[in-house]
C-alpha cells in the first residue's frame, strides 16, 4: 500500500489522480476486509481518532466510526452541541484543548468552508474534512467513486449526471473534482435558483471540457452511466429558492420515464438520506438499478482507506 | 518604527532625495532634521547632524489624505484607539482623514463635540485634520433621522451610515430630502442588503467553487442606481465609499452627464487584490465590499485612468486577532491599510497614473472632498523608495491587531519616514 501526496484530505480539488487511484485501491481491499467474519484490522492500533462534528450528523460520523473501530483505532466523539464551544469557546482554542489530549488524527465537519484547512494551519494532527459547509465532502465522493468502479470497471470515458441542489452541496463540489481527475465527464442539473450561477466554473482550469450543465433532467440524464440524486432541503422552499416540491418532484424528480434515456445500466446513487417521491422515486431508489446501499458500505471501506494511507503517510514521514 | 521628538534622538540629514515640484517633475533636496525630529532649514549655517544618511534618489511626496478611517473609539477601544489610528497615520504619512465607525454613530452634535474632544485629547496631534462624518439615521440603519442640522452645525463635513447598506427607498429619500438643507453630501456604500443577503464573498466562479455564499454586483449597481435617482431628483451631492465593478463607475459616469454631483472612491485593496486570493480561504482576504474579479479591479484602475474614480480610500477596519482567527465565514471583514499603502500602491499607481495623478488620488481629492487643507506647502510629507521592497510585519501596524492581506507579503516600495505636525518618524 503507497502512501499519498497529500498529508491532510480537505477536499478533492488539487488531489492528484494518483492518490485518488491509491485511495480507491485501497478501498477496494478494505471493502473485502469488510465481507469476512472478523472485520477487524490492527492498522490503526494506539493511534487515537477525535470526529469534531460541529454539524448533526447521523451517517457520515457512524461511518467514520466503523471505520475507525475497524482499523483498532481509539476513537473520540466531539459534538457541538454538549460542548465548550455552546460556551463561546473559539474554534481554535477548542482544537488546542483537543489536541493537548495527544490526539493523531481530526475528523472534523463544521458549517464554514476551509475550516479543515484552518485546523490544520494551527495543528499537528492529521485533519480529514468530513464535510465543510457547501464547499467539500471528500469522502462521500470517494465512497461514489469506488461505487462506480465497482460496478463498472472505471470512471474514464463515463458520464455522471448529478441532479439537484448543486449549489449548496459539498458533496456534487467533490464529485465534481474527483470524477473528472479520473477522467469521468459530469452534467450537473437543476434549477437555475440552484446550481452555480457562474459559467466560468466550467472553464476553471482543469474543469475545462469535462463538465457541462442542463436545465432538462431528461437531456443531462441522456446516455448517462451513473446518476446522482442530491437531496433537496425544505429549507430551500423557505429561501424562496423554489416554489414547491411537487414542481421539483414534476420537473427534476429522477422517474422510470426520465431513466429511459439513461443507459440500460445505468447507476442510481444518493448520498441520503432520500426525499421519496421528490428527488427519487420509491421505484428507483428500491429498485434494480439502486446501488444506494453498496454506497453505504463503500463508505466505511473508504473511509479506513483515507485514515489509514494519512496515518501511514504521517508515520512515515516521522 | 522611531519617532524622533525626544531630545535623545540623533540629528540627520537625508541626502540625494528628490523632491516633488508639481506635475511628473521632482526636483533634487536634502532634508536636515534636527535631534528633536524638527526640519531645520537651509539657512541654518550652524547645523551639525550626526548622521548623514543617502537616500538614493527617495521620493519626497505631500502627505496624504485618508478616507474611511474607523479608529473604533470610543465604544471598541479594546480593539483600536485614536491614538493607534493617529500613529498609524503618522507611520504611513498621512496628515488628515475622514472617520467614520460603524460602531460609533455620531448622530447627534453631543456626540460630534464629545468625539472631538476625545480625538483632541489623545496626545500628538496638533495640526492632525481630521474630520467627521454625522450619521444620517440615528444609531445607523434605523428609520429615524438624525439631527443633521445640528450635526452639520457641529462640524459634520458630510453625512453616512457607517458602511451599512442603503436603506429602503423611503427612507433614503426623506433623508437626504432633510439632509440637503445643510448643503453637505451624502456618503453610501453602495449595497442592496437584500441582494447582499448573508454573502460574504463576490458572487463568481470562486464562490461556487468554493461553496460560499456571494454577493453579485447587482447588489451595488441597484443601491447606487437608486441613490443616483434620489440624487438627481432632489438634487443632493452624493459619494460612493469603495465602487467594486466598473458597471458602478458607468451609472456614475452616465449620472454625471445629467448633471449629478455625484463622486466615489476606490478601495486599496480592492485595486490590488481579486478574488483568486479566496482560494487560500484566508480571513484576511475578508473585506466587504467583497473583493471582486480580475476584471473588475481592471475596471476600477480604468476609472483611476479616466478620471470617473475620485479618490482612493483607505478603509482602516481594526480587527480582533480572535476574530480572524476562524474561518474566512465566521471571520469579522476589515483591514488595516493606512501604514502600507503608500509602499503598496505607489509603483503601480505611477505606472498608470502618473505621479501628479497618483497624489490627487491619494492626498488631494480626498482632502477637497471633505473641505480639508490640501497638502500644498510640503508642511507635511512622505519620504519613499519606491523601488525598496519592505516586508510587511505585525510591528508595521499600530495598536496591537494587524488583520491585513498583506502581512508577511513583501510590498514593492517602502516608506522611509514621514514628517507629519512637526514630528519626523521613520
């Protein structure tokens, strides 16, 4: 198993393809691990894991758990909620108190974009972003990659359609990145309200070419390999970002009749939890093109990859 | 940084500096300065310095006039005081400024005469031009006039909201309708805070890449289009504080062939910086108004160019370090500027300018806004290299906070000393 380039993972922008490549690979080895009667591997033994979750958080902090408890790792929970930050205790004074605790590694999510890479600016421990406001979620995208290759060999040369709130999602931001390093091309739709209302993010650099974008589900579904469905906030109704959700539901809802331009395999993903009847019909996300569930369990695998190639990176670097 | 007003100092003279004589032309100088930091003439045979000290070609340039200065006193002199904003100006030669804090509104003349009583009470500062701008509403932001004839009586040179956005349409015009009988001008930060809604960034490809939320020009074009109108109609001078997009300088250029005495300034920031400096997610790029494009900045030195940008500003925000210590959104927007930005801007400014327009810019039109002296008799001036580099450290600032996108950054010029009021400090 290589070591990676990166020392931190705060996003997936600027990750090289290799590193994602070794992330996934190892993955794929976690994920067998993962199927065996013990599940259980020594990598992470003596090393000590705080989740600083300044979100709610119900699956993303389970899975960094699992994965942590799967790699013999001592893990730390920190929840916002019943701490010193209710207190008024700044960000970096909670870091450092956390930190004199001789913590090796920070799993953190918090509301602001690049408070990951803050922490690490004012810490020695390795920081993993588990997702920061509406800028990065890298592990969820790591978990959709491995999902794709899993189920179809590779990212090159496949279309991946991502539907729905792209605005305010970290996680379309990181699919976004890593997808088209691996050679992937991505169609984002949604409601103009909600997608990125600048057409210069698509000739970003080394976005250039490999990502477009649509206002009809059924053209950015056309052809695809793989569709991911976002979920949409009710608190979207309230911003007056849309007027409904039946209209959403009529007109970027994912149906069996929008699937019909898809590929005949065609993935259905989502990062959950699931609005039934509004971004995904009942039907599909039940039914046999789903993989919403092998998502689920790719994230753990992936997750004590990205933990482990860190702690291994760092170990070697001492 | 030393001031030499103690009789402790050494005596110098500043050999081979090149004195500014109007236009593009300077002329070759030395400058002598005696043990108490005082100038001492030329006529004065007796004068024995104890240093001498070539300057290699330094610029001598009139002192300069800063708009936009939030000292923050009285009611967060925890985070800055006059007396660091009148050092800062001393460090960065500037004689004379505009104030106007967010956090004090000075919405009733008790409040022009108590804070001028503060500022004159705060030590060194005989001959220091300062002025104050009233608030229009009372407390900024509310819908309740201030006593701006008082104000104005008091000495209000002009009157502002304290960076707020404009307010409501009603509101802005009753203000300015009671406002135009002191024959002052109306200053706005031109800004929709609908539009503006909780963005803290420009609105363009950084923020939807980044996942922030932004802030389009359309925040600013409306605000100042409406103030525009309101200005035509009632026929009230008008200033817009920190214009960020050249769509702003055309509604000022299309206002001032109706007829609308309308002026603006640029912020120094905003001239030197864009927003590709959001990819460091870096607080200290936090500014609001929000530092826009390549483009726009583009367009504001096209405005310094034509003539359409009256003045460049200053806009000293103090910050807390325990406030940009966060994240860029949770962080508080400021920037300190007065010590720097003469060695900032002045090479580039020069490149596009010219010298004479360069310190109309920075000295002169600021000075005329507010009805100030202007810096015409070199009782106050600069002395800069422009082509040493100086590195930018805590201990350039005054105060004790240093929030600035361009500490520990090398700027292409420095600032070798100021004489400002009668005190030499370099």
């Amino acid at each position: 198993m290589g070591a990676l380039q990166i020392k931190h993972l705060f996003g997936l922008q600027g990750v090289s393809k290799q590193d994602i490549r070794t992330i996934l690979d190892n993955a794929k080895q976690f994920r067998e691990i993962l199927e065996r009667p013990i599940k259980k591997v020594p990598s992470l033994r003596g090393l000590t894991v705080v989740n600083l979750f300044f979100e709610n958080s119900t699956r993303t902090r389970t899975s960094f758990e699992l994965a942590e408890k799967r790699l013999s790792a001592d893990t730390v929970n920190f929840a916002s909620s019943n701490s010193s930050v209710k207190k008024g205790e700044t960000l970096v004074d909670t870091l450092r108190n956390i930190e004199s605790m001789k913590i090796d590694i920070v799993v953190v999510r918090h509301k602001g974009t690049g408070v990951p890479k803050f922490l690490a600016e004012h810490s020695n421990a390795i920081i993993v972003n588990a997702g920061d406001g509406a800028h990065e979620h890298p592990t969820q995208a790591l978990l959709d990659m491995l999902t794709v290759e899993e189920k179809l060999g590779t990212l090159e040369g496949k279309k991946v359609a991502i539907v729905g709130d792209i605005r305010h999602s970290r996680v379309a931001r990181s699919n976004i990145w890593g997808m088209t390093t691996m050679g992937a091309h991505v169609t984002l739709c949604g409601p103009s309200t909600l997608v990125p209302r600048n057409t210069e993010l698509l000739q970003y650099k080394e976005l250039a070419g490999s990502v477009s974008w649509e206002t009809d589900v059924n053209k950015a579904v056309q052809d695809a390999d793989a569709v991911i469905a976002l979920r949409l906030q009710k608190e979207r109704m309230d911003d007056a970002l849309l007027p409904s959700m039946r209209e959403y539901r009529n007109f970027f809802g994912i149906t069996e009749q929008v699937l019909e331009s898809a590929k005949d395999k065609v993935l259905i993903m989502h990062p959950g939890p699931i609005n039934r009847g509004v971004e995904l019909d009942s039907e599909i996300a039940d039914g046999e093109h789903s993989v919403i569930l092998n998502q689920v369990t790719n994230g753990v695998a992936v997750r004590m990859a990205v933990l482990f190639l860190l702690a291994g990176g760092r170990n070697e670097n001492a | 940084m030393k001031t030499l007003n103690s009789a402790k100092g050494a005596s110098r003279v500043l050999k081979n500096l090149k004195l500014w004589n109007k236009g593009e032309d300077f002329v070759d100088t030395d400058i002598r300065i005696d043990a108490e930091g005082k100038l001492v003439s030329k006529e004065e045979k007796d004068f024995k310095p104890d240093q001498e000290i070539d300057c290699n070609g330094a610029l001598v340039l009139p002192a300069l006039f800063g708009l936009g200065l939030d000292f923050m006193e009285p009611l967060r002199d925890d985070v800055y005081t006059f007396k660091n904003g009148l050092d800062a100006m001393r460090r960065g030669g500037f004689y004379g400024g505009l104030y106007e804090s967010a956090a004090n509104p000075i919405d009733d003349a008790d409040k022009m005469v108590a804070m001028k009583l503060r500022f004159g009470n705060c030590g060194k500062n005989d001959g220091m031009d300062i002025k104050f701008l009233g608030a229009y509403s009372k407390g900024f932001g509310s819908d309740s006039l201030a006593e701006m004839l008082d104000l104005a009586d008091a000495g209000a040179v002009g009157f502002g909201d304290g960076g707020a956005s404009i307010p409501h349409s009603r509101f802005l015009r009753l203000a300015m309708e009671y406002g135009k009988m002191t024959g002052k001008r109306f200053f706005f930060q031109p800004m929709d805070k609908t539009l503006r809604h909780s963005g803290c960034v420009h609105e363009g490809a950084y923020s939807d890449m980044l996942g922030m939320k932004g802030i389009p020009r359309i925040a600013e074009t409306i605000a100042a289009y409406t103030v525009l109108e309101t200005a035509r109609f009632l026929q009230v001078p008008v200033h817009f504080k920190q214009v960020t997009c050249g769509e702003t300088l055309d509604l000022i250029r299309n206002a001032r062939k109706q007829g609308i005495d309308v002026t603006c300034d640029v912020g120094l920031y905003h001239l030197l910086l864009d927003d590709s400096s959001l990819e460091t997610l870096d607080s200290a790029f936090h500014l609001i108004p929000p530092l826009r494009s390549a483009d726009d900045s583009e367009a504001l030195w096209k405005g310094l160019e034509d003539g359409t940008v009256t003045a460049i500003s200053m806009n000293l925000t103090p910050v807390l370090r325990q406030d940009t210590e966060v994240n860029f959104e949770d962080s508080i927007p400021g920037a300190l500027s007065l010590e720097i930005a003469l060695p900032a801007i002045w090479k580039k400014l020069c490149a596009r300018v010219g010298v004479a327009r360069a310190l109309e810019l920075l000295a002169f039109a600021p000075a005329r806004l507010v009805g100030a002296r202007l810096p015409e008799n070199f009782e106050n001036f600069v002395v800069i290299d422009p082509d040493k580099p100086s590195k930018v450290t805590e201990k350039v600032f005054a105060g004790h906070v240093c929030n600035s996108p361009f500490l520990g950054k090398e700027l292409p010029s420095s600032v070798l000393g100021t004489y400002i009021n009668g005190v030499w400090t370099e």
